[in-house]
C-alpha cells in the first residue's frame, strides 16, 4: 500500500466487472462444463453406497461349541425354597442358529408347570384393575399374555388384575439371576471351522491344515493360528468382563480375515482372528439390554398339554469373514484399472503391474434425479486458469519430485516405512502433465462449492465448525476423486490416491496439526 493517504481514497467503493461476451466457443465449452459437473455429481450421489461392499471370498463356516457347567438353581415347590444341582452339557445350552453363528446359554429364568386355563394376568401398571370395569372381554394387546375375560380378579393378597384365557400361571417380570447361572459358561471352548474360495483365483483353502495340533487354545501372540477358542478369552481381548455380559448376554463378532497373496505360483494364505463387541453395552435397562429369547420345552402330564417356559439369556457369536484386500490403481494414460491384490513387500505401487479390469461406464441417464442447478459462477474469460484442458507439456520436475513419479508433482510419503510404499503411486504410468493441473480435478475434487453440497446433501443439517470443516471437506475430496476415477463405489472404497491429487487436496484443505493418517483398509 502506498504511504500517502488521500481522503478521496476512503470513499471509494470496488466491484467486479461482469462481462457477458456472446460467444459460440466459449458458451459450448461453459455447457459442456456444467454437463460434466452435473452428471459427475448425481451419479456420485446415486451411485453412493458406502457400506455396501462386495465379498471377494465365498466361505462356509462350522462351529462345535464344548464344555460342561454345573448349575445351581433355585426352586420354590410347595411355597419350600429348594437349591437345586444340575449338569448342562452341550444340547443344554446351546441352540442351533441359523447363517454364520452359534449360541451360548449364560442366563435364564424358568416357568414351570404352564398349561392352558384362566389366571390372573401377572401385576404390572398395565395389568391392575379393581374391578370388572378395568378389564375388558376379548381384549388383547400385544404385550399381553393371553385374552382377557373381563373379569378382575386376586392375584396376591389384595392385588387384583384382570383375568386371561392363556398359558398359566403367568411367566412373572423378573430380573435375569446375578451372578448368571451358567457364569462357568467362560471356560467353554468353541472349535471354528471355515473353508474359503476365492472365486476368481480358483483356490479353496481352509482354516483346519493337517498338522494342526487340535488340542490348542487359541492365543494372540502365543498360538494365533489355533481354530480353537475359550470364550471368557475372546471377552478379555476385547476388553469385556464375560461375568458381567453373562447375566444379560449380547453378541459378539468373531473376525477372520484371510491375509492371502494371490498373485504368486505359490498360495500364502493364512487366517488372522480378532474379535469385536457387536451389541451396545451402553444401553440402559428401559432399552433391552443384552441378547434374550423365550423358549418352551412341551410335555404331557396326566394327559393334559403342559410346557416350562425358559428365558434364555446369552450371547451370540457371529462369525464374519473377510478376503484379502484389493486395492485399485488408475493412471490417466490407461483406459483401464489395475486391480492389486498382493502385498507390496516395498515395491512402489506404481510398479506393481496387477491384473486389468475394465472401468465401469457412467450412467448418464441418472442426469435427470438431480433437481439441483449445481455449477460454479460463470468464467471470466480472459482470466488465466480458466478452461484449460489437460496440457500436454509436463510440469517441470519438482526438486522433491521422487524417482517413481511420472508427473513431477508428486511428493515422497510421510507414512513409516512400512507402509510408505502403498502412497508411492503417480497419477501417470509414463511421463507427461500431471492430472491435478486439469480443469476438471479443479471442478470436481478441489471446488469447495461441489464438496460442500455433497456434504450437505448426505447431512443436510450438518454445521461444520472451523477445526472439521477442512478434515470433511479434505475427505469429501478424496471421494470425489475415486468416484470419479474409478466410476463404482465398490472399487472406490478400495482406490488408492495417487499422491500428486492427496497432497494437492491436503494443500486446498490442509490439516492445522498433526500427520495425515493416508489410507485405512476397512478391514
Ligand atoms: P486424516 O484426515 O488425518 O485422518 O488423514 P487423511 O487426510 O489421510 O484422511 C484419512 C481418510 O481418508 C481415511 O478415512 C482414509 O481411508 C481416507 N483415504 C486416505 N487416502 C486414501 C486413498 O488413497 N484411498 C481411499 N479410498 N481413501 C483414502
Ligand atoms: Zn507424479
Ligand atoms: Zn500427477
């Protein structure tokens, strides 16, 4: 700024000129823009399902659960409380289930002794009447347990409920026995079996190899390839007290991840297990904590149909296996995609050769779903930066520019060295200009414009402060780039960045502090 000040120079007031320029050219080539933004960006939202992955491996799983608990019970016969000894063994507890998982029994209240006759509903708020008039004949809701008669009668001492044509006595609300019946439940042993197929590669494997000692328990570091597993162990690797979620049961996960180098004359394949904490342990008691189901077991008695309603608390194991993870490259000279499915062992990714596959077509009809008018204002032409197409010329070699970049603007990773080489990866397989010079990366993956509607549209209510917006946005971006690169979700989930668009992006919506963490497999 210059040092003189005038008064005149305070009241002054500035504006953008707009010039509107009738012109063919450049009214073709604004069109053509906003055609491409629009389509990018429905077939972006259409075609946007994140969660919805494709399995590369099929799998068959077989589990035998093992152990014996001995239960103490009590029992009320004749108004004598009574402790009861009983031994639960395999078909006791548990319970065929159907898919990948199995059943544990922990838990359980019994009514014994039901049969079909009139008795007085169980008392609760919704239950109690002091007369005729609170009940009503035929009447039954879904909580209830039979069909009222209309009357109202004693239930104990002075509590009154209406009566109900149903399996009696009633099953009473209680709460699941502390500590939990079959809390010995934890030293049972769980043997998985699971034989995989990955179905392009013509190679089945399983879990089971005939050496395998089978009179292992598994342990993470110790034995981490025994199929066998002792319950209370898999709850302390996730930090889990199996006592505590015996009383109300819940679900847990049981991962196998199948780390396989496909691409090699041998097969290495081998499974890894981890285990997660599938039901909320947060939830409170008015959210139905915990995993339960009732279940009947029927006899005869004097001829007459009876049944003891049991129950059941305890915990589901669900067993979900996954595949090697692919990863998908594109370079912007190929009209391909390169699909890589081994491990990089330091090799750059850039050099990895991997197998084609062809890049899915953008469906253009999806055009019309979008009802937005979405586009950046109008070019000034004459403006530099504007309307340029992919240059030709390449970019002069940046100094920091690494061997295995083709663009010269990529940079070297920041990631520990055992990772760094999956970020070695240009945009280009031979030289020539880098794709994050073109107009369209510019429109599609750096405009804050776009990034923010999409946010939007997937949040419409999101309010972003200052500290999350750049990290959204800076995700967003990527998403954008892999969409757009990669045209189906399924792969864009699995597309690695070339490092010139990462960093570009990084630069337009950097992180205040920290490292950037680069890209997580989702397993
Ligand atoms: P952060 O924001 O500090 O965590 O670090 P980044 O800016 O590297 O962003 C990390 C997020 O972006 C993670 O969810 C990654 O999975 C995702 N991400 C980073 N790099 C890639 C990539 O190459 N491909 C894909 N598909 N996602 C990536
Ligand atoms: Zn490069
Ligand atoms: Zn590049």
């Amino acid at each position: 700024m210059p040092a003189c000040c005038s008064c005149s120079d305070v009241f002054q007031y500035e504006t953008t000129k707009v010039t509107r320029i009738q012109s063919m050219n450049y009214g073709t080539i604004k069109w053509f823009f906003h055609v491409i933004v629009f389509s990018y960006v429905s077939f972006a939202l259409v075609s946007d399902k994140l969660y919805q992955r494709k399995e590369p491996v099929i799998s068959s799983v077989h589990t035998k659960v093992k152990g014996i608990a001995e239960v103490k019970e009590e029992i009320v016969e004749n108004g004598v409380k009574k402790l009861v000894h009983s031994v639960f063994d395999t078909a006791d507890y548990t319970f065929p289930l159907q898919g990948n998982s199995f059943f544990v029994m922990t838990n359980f209240l019994k009514t014994e002794g039901q049969q079909q006759r009139l008795c007085p509903e169980y008392p609760t708020r919704r239950t109690l009447c002091s007369s005729d008039r609170g009940c009503k004949k035929g009447w039954m809701d879904p909580q209830s347990k039979g069909i009222q008669t209309g009357r109202c009668v004693v239930y104990e001492g002075n509590r009154k409920t209406c009566e109900v044509s149903a399996w009696c006595p009633i099953e009473a609300v209680g709460e699941a026995p502390r500590p939990a019946l079959l809390n010995s439940a934890e030293n049972f042993t769980v043997l998985i079996k699971n034989n995989i197929d990955f179905p392009g590669h013509n190679y089945t494997t399983r879990n089971i190899l005939p050496g395998l000692n089978i009179t292992c328990t598994f342990h993470k570091t110790q034995n981490p390839q025994c199929p066998i597993f002792r319950l209370g162990d898999i709850f302390r690797e996730t930090g889990d007290h199996f006592s505590d979620v015996a009383i109300q049961g819940g679900i847990m996960g049981i991962e196998i991840y199948w780390d396989c180098n496909l691409d090699r004359w041998f097969h290495h394949c081998r499974p890894k297990y981890s285990f997660r904490r599938l039901d909320d342990k947060t939830t409170n008691v008015s959210l139905y904590p915990g995993y339960n189901f009732r279940y009947a077991k029927y006899y005869k008695e004097n001829n007459v149909e009876k049944r003891t309603l049991i129950k059941v608390f305890g915990i589901r194991f669900d067993i979900l296996v996954f595949g090697t993870t692919l990863k998908y490259v594109s370079f912007v000279d190929e009209s391909h995609i390169r699909m890589v499915n081994q491990k990089l062992l330091g090799r750059s990714l850039q050099d990895v050769k991997g197998q084609e596959v062809p890049r899915p077509a953008v469906d253009f009809t999806d055009l019309s779903k979008l009802p937005l008018a979405l586009h950046d204002p109008p070019p000034i032409p004459g403006q530099p930066g504007e309307m340029q197409l992919l240059r030709e010329e390449v970019t002069p070699r940046s100094r920091d520019s690494p061997v295995w970049c083709q663009c010269g603007s990529c940079l070297p990773s920041q990631l520990p060295k055992s990772h760094r080489c999956l970020e070695e990866l240009c945009c280009r397989k031979k030289p020539g200009a880098c794709i994050t010079t073109s107009e369209l990366f510019r429109k599609l993956v750096l405009s804050r414009h776009v990034l923010q509607f999409l946010l939007l549209y997937q949040e419409p209510l999101l309010a972003l402060d200052v500290d999350s917006t750049n990290s959204r946005l800076r995700h967003c971006a990527y998403r954008c780039y892999a969409t757009w690169r990669f045209g189906s979700q399924d792969m864009a989930d699995f597309a690695i960045l070339p490092s010139c668009c990462r960093w570009r992006i990084r630069k337009e919506f950097p992180k205040s502090e920290g490292q950037y963490s680069g890209f997580k497999s989702p397993y």
